[in-house]
C-alpha cells in the first residue's frame, strides 16, 4: 500500500500495510483535523487509526508512551534507578526519550499528576543473552526520580521543567486519530513539504475496537477522557 493521502513530501519508496478497521458504524471526526507535529514525522512512520492524540489549535501530537519491563532501584551509594522500557513504535519508526527529557509514569488519567524525572542517560539493549534485548535502559536521579512503576506500566513525557513532585503528562491525549497515517521510508521530513494530516474523533457511540488500536495499553484513560466514544472489547 502506497503511502496515505493525507502525506506529503518527496519520496523514492513507499510503505504501510493494509489499514486494519476498528470504527464501527459511520464516523463524525470534529469538524477541524489538523496537522501532524513535524517534530513525530519519521521516514516510515504509521500512526494507525485509534491512536490517542491531542489535537490543539490544529495541531496534531501522537501518544508516546514506553512500556516498563523493570525497575531497579538505586541501592546503597549508587545515585540512579533504572527502568527498563520498550522502545514506543509506530510502523517502522522508534521513538525513545534522550537525556534531559523529563518523563514520569502515566495515572489513573491523563491528567493524573505525579513524580517527574529528568533522563539521565539511554541505553540500547544489544546483549543476545539478555531477555530484554532490543528494549532500552533508562536511568535517572534516585534523588528526583518517579514513582515507583510496575511492569506493564506505561512510562510518558511530562510537562514539566524540572524533576519534582506533582507534575503533569505533557500533550494530553484528548481525542483518537479518525484515519491512518503512513509516511514513505524515503520521505524527507526535513523538507517544508512534508506534511502529514489527520482527523480526530472525540465522540462516536457506534464504538471501536479498542484492542486494535494503539489505545489498548491505556483504554481506561481514553475512556475517562473520550467518554462518548464507546470503547468494545475483543
């Protein structure tokens, strides 16, 4: 499948699987979509259909969000806890925090506050003997660190400027992506053409198919903020 029609840009390749479908019924997106940030625009990048986004002032921001593996606390004299985490991949794009990034675990709700961390260093996991290969080491501060996560927990960026006490989640989700987005591998995203648009949805009693969707890992969140968007569970 050729890359979708709301992409824009140069390109020598294209990519995207066929859409898999996860709205049921006739869909009414709000009547103003947007624009996809260009700083989530990567050469092979899908944000499929059901992804949680925030869509202010027509400007769209996917979720990014890590899925914890492990967490291991600083002990004794040494000065960082660890998080082990699943790189967050959209098609055939990786995104990872980097070093001074802020990032805390996700509440309850989007809107949940929480202890904010400043990444120290990121670490690939490239050992073949490690369970966790392919995932990555996240250290910070034991000093300023975040709450303690659990494996399973989804790791996001926050707002904050500094380390601290109740912060809050950076670019809250408050709508799902009505349409597929895919971007050919050989898209520029450096260039002023690349563009990449989208529709949201932010009420539709007919329902989706949540556990289609990037969504699955937070539904409880999407729910609390997209009440009117019937969540059916496979």
């Amino acid at each position: 499948m050729k890359s979708s029609f709301n992409a824009y840009g140069k390109t020598k390749q294209d990519f995207g699987p066929m859409s898999i479908p996860v709205w049921l019924g006739t869909v009414e997106a709000i009547p103003v979509g947007g624009t996809v940030d260009k700083d989530y625009l990567q050469p092979g990048v899908l944000f499929p259909a059901g992804t949680p986004i925030n869509i202010t002032a027509k400007v769209i921001t996917p979720l990014i969000a890590f899925e914890v593996v492990d967490f291991t606390a600083a002990v004794g004299s040494a000065a960082y806890d660890t998080i082990v985490v699943k790189p967050c991949v959209y098609g055939k794009a990786k995104f990872i925090p980097e070093a001074g990034d802020k990032i805390m675990v996700l509440g309850a709700t989007f809107d949940a506050t929480g202890k904010a961390a400043a990444v120290v260093s990121v670490t690939e996991i490239t050992s073949d003997e490690s369970d966790n290969k392919g995932c990555y080491e996240i250290t910070v501060s034991k000093a300023a660190s975040i709450d303690e996560p659990s494996e399973g927990d989804l790791i996001v960026f926050s707002a904050a400027a500094s380390a601290g006490n109740d912060k809050a989640m950076a670019k809250q989700p408050n709508a799902y992506l009505y349409n597929d987005i895919y971007l050919g591998l050989d898209y520029d995203v450096t260039d002023e053409a690349t563009a990449a648009t989208g529709a949201a949805v932010m009420y539709h009693q007919s329902g989706i198919l949540i556990d289609r969707t990037p969504a699955a890992a937070c539904k409880a969140q999407m729910k609390a903020v997209c009440p009117g968007v019937y969540q059916h569970n496979e």
